[in-house]
C-alpha cells in the first residue's frame, strides 16, 4: 500500500462515506486541529511525567483518535462503525481533574504558560484543544456533530490546564502566576 493517492492534488479530500469537499472545509479544519492536538499530547507524554499521567494522556490519544472519526465521516452518508465514545470519557477527566486538585494549591490568579518545557508543552495542548472545540462547535451549527464531542473537547482543555500546574506542582517550579499592572494615578 502506497502513502500517497495523488488524490488530494487539485485541493480535495474524500470524508469517510465517500463525499469529496474541499481541503479547507469547517470539518476538515476540525478533525485536523483534533490530529494537531492529538501530536501535541504525544509530545506532553514523552516528557518526565508520572506513569499515571501518561497512561491517561494515551487514553486520551485514543479517544481522540475516535472525535477524529466521528469528525472525518460523512454524516449523511457514512456507514462505518466508529470506535465507542460515551459519557464514562468525560466522567474520566473531570474525576482526574478532581483528584489532581485535592494535592494543588488553590487557584488565586491567572497562570501564564511556562516554568519548564512539560508545562508549556500542556498550555499549547490546551489551546490547540481550544481552537479545536472552538472549530467543532462551528461544525455543530452547520452539520450532525456529536454532543459529547464538544463537551469531550471542553474538559479535556481543562484537564490540560489541571495536568500543567499538576506538572508545576510534582516537580517543585513555581507558578508563572500573571500579576495585572495596574495604572497608577
């Protein structure tokens, strides 16, 4: 089997039902940016981190890997089997963000990215994540989009946000916490 289709050259690409859009369609930005964020989460779990963390940082690639399914198919047309998605996926992160944040201290400012490259590495993750929901609740609007797929993506920025200061936290580097200047009078 060859990578290369030539399929794509003139600016098209196949959905999985076999519907031919263009490269720059809302659904192909989606399931691009949720395969960017997926990269971004592979480079987090190749970083110093817990065994724990990165057991679920690879649970979550997998389930990535399914919104990318659920994404890339045509909704009208595709008869595929797509991997199972349910609420327990979303339960997980919100019971990881619960548990990481009994051992944090509490949350009094805003935190910029930075501190060490795992941390930024998770607040890139976390934009990404956010673009990428940002993109799918675009979708949503216009086409059949799973509800669990954007909340999925909304808790999963959290839980990254959460996995960094948890990082912060497990290897003793202060908060880059964001103190506003304020005009004196």
């Amino acid at each position: 089997m060859k990578i290369y289709t030539k399929t794509g050259d003139k600016g098209f690409t196949s959905l999985i039902g076999g519907t031919r859009v263009p490269k720059h369609h809302l659904r192909i930005d989606s399931y691009g940016t949720v395969d960017e964020l997926n990269s971004y989460i592979g480079l987090i779990r190749d970083q110093d981190l817990a065994p724990h963390d990165k057991d679920l940082l690879k649970e979550i690639q997998d389930r990535l890997f399914t919104i990318g399914s659920s994404l890339a198919a045509d909704p009208e047309k595709s008869k595929m089997v797509i991997p199972d998605f349910d609420l327990t996926d979303i339960e997980l992160l919100e019971q990881e963000m619960d548990t990481i944040n009994e051992t944090l201290p509490p949350l009094k400012h805003f935190i910029l990215p930075g501190g060490s490259n795992t941390i930024s590495y998770c607040h890139i993750a976390r934009c990404v994540c956010r673009r990428a929901e940002r993109l799918v609740v675009h979708l949503a609007e216009e086409s059949v989009v799973d509800d669990k797929v954007i909340i999925y993506l909304n808790r999963l920025s959290d839980y990254l946000f959460t996995l960094g200061r948890k990082v912060a936290n497990d290897h003793k580097i202060p908060e880059n916490q964001w103190i506003p200047r304020l005009k004196k009078n």
